[in-house]
C-alpha cells in the first residue's frame, strides 16, 4: 500500500478502494483504518475511498501532533503530499474533530463534510470515561480498552446480533494494531480541546450523523459539554440525520444505513 511522507518527519500509509469522486476517510482514537472496514466497500460504489491511518496508527510512522490543531495540518499535508487536491472528507468519533478542524483552518481541501458522533468540549462524564480507557491502555493493554469501549459504543440491541462476536474480536484485533502510548496521546488531545470557536466558522456544507443510544459522544451533553444537538443549531447550514436503536460506532453497527446517508448528502 502507498506511503506519503510528510514535511513534520511523519510517514502516512493509506489504502484507495474505488472509482469516482474522492472521499477521504479518517477514523477514531484507538482504531486505524479498519474503522470502516465494513462502509468502505460501500462507499466504494459511487467513490475513490480513501483510508488511511494517522501518525501513531496501523502502518503509519511517527506520533500524533498533540493538539486538534497540529493534527489536522498533518491531514492537510496529506492532502497536499498525496497530490489528490480537493475532496470529501467523512471523520467519525476523534476523526470528526479532525474534520470540522480541518474544514475550519483549510477549506480550500475540502469539498462536503460528514461528521459522525462526536463531541465538540467533552463534558466531565466523558473525560471520567476516558479516564478508566487510559488505565486499561497503560495496564492491560489495547485489547482491554476495545472490551471497554465496545460496552460504551454499541447499542444495546447489538449484542443480541449473531454478527456481535464476531465484530467484537475483529475491534480487539484492530485495537491492537495500534500502540497504547498513540491512544493515552490522542485521548489527552481530545480531553484538552474545546473547537466550539470553530464551529460557526465552517462554511463547508457539512452532514451531521448521530446515533440515538450514543452513550460515548451523547447527542445532549452535559451543560460542561458542547455536543451534536449545539453543534447542529450553530454550524451554519448543516445538516441533521440521528440513526435510531444505533450507538457510537455508528460507521460498524449500521454501515448500510450510513453509507445511504452519506452517499445521498455527498452526491446531492
């Protein structure tokens, strides 16, 4: 698979599935690229997918910058390294923060905007979350942190499907692609961002996603938090779709559902 170096030192691996307009996927804190294993194919359909995995990830080299900020410019030299130039951009969890900040910093690379299940400020009860997330990282390991964060991510109803151990194992062998130092780093990123200053600055038609059981990034915060339900009221022009009886990890539990809304939103 192709690698692009960027000018920070840092080396990004990156897969193309596809024909069609580019659309660039960028995945949550613990996973890599096999966050959308299961939509990827979807969206293939109608687009050149683009799955990479960030600094610190899968097959990439180097760390994460430690702010919202200097990740989302290692995006942007992605972007500009790859020569792919302007594109759709679909962030879901720690990759949607990413998004919105590119989208607000870069616009220029951006065409549309899916953001899914994600909080602009955490609130106190997810930084608590992420806390116990952390000591199982550091202690345990990564397999861990995928036990702990499936029981936060999925909705209820998932564990009654014959697919659920199955998808859990494939999550721990995901998780434990990727090293527990680059998910303490990325999660004490996110603890420390608040991009509420950035949200009625994105001008990009943006699709907000969001899952009606999303105990990890719920749609109303506490009044510490700033979440979709804000998000939704202040970014100029976006648009709404909440999937009913669906969770966190949205983009794995209802990729058809999804990719529908996606791929409808990109290609209207």
């Amino acid at each position: 698979m192709p690698l692009v170096d960027l000018p920070t030192g840092e080396t990004i691996w990156y897969k193309s599935t596809g024909s069609g307009p580019l659309l660039l996927h960028i995945h949550g804190s613990a996973f890599g690229h096999r966050n959308f294993e299961k939509m990827t194919p979807l969206m293939a359909e109608n687009f050149t997918v683009i799955d990479v995995d960030l600094p610190g990830y899968g097959e990439s080299k180097g760390l994460p910058q430690s702010s919202m900020e200097g990740i989302a410019d290692q995006v942007f030299g992605f972007i500009e390294a790859s020569g792919f130039g302007r594109m759709h951009l679909h962030g879901t969890s720690f990759g949607a923060m990413i998004g919105l900040t590119l989208a607000a910093t870069h616009p220029e690379v951006i065409d549309r905007l899916a953001l899914s299940c994600f909080l602009a400020r955490y609130d106190n009860a997810a930084r608590e979350m992420r806390a116990t997330w952390k000591r199982a990282a550091r202690d345990s390991g990564m397999e861990a942190v995928a036990d702990l964060t499936s029981v936060a991510g999925f909705a209820r109803s998932f564990y009654d499907r014959p697919e659920a151990p199955a998808q859990l194992a494939s999550m721990r062998a995901a998780f434990s692609k990727n090293t527990p130092e680059a998910m303490i780093a990325g999660t004490e990123t996110i603890e420390r961002t608040d991009l509420s200053p950035y949200v009625d600055r994105v001008k990009t038609p943006t699709l907000l996603l969001a899952g009606a059981e999303d105990a990890m990034t719920p749609f109303h915060t506490a009044d510490s938090g700033y979440g979709l339900s804000r998000i939704a009221e202040t970014l100029p022009g976006a648009e709404l779709i909440v999937l009913p009886d669906c969770g966190h990890y949205l983009v794995i539990e209802q990729p058809e559902a999804a990719a529908a809304a996606v791929t409808e939103f990109l290609l209207r």
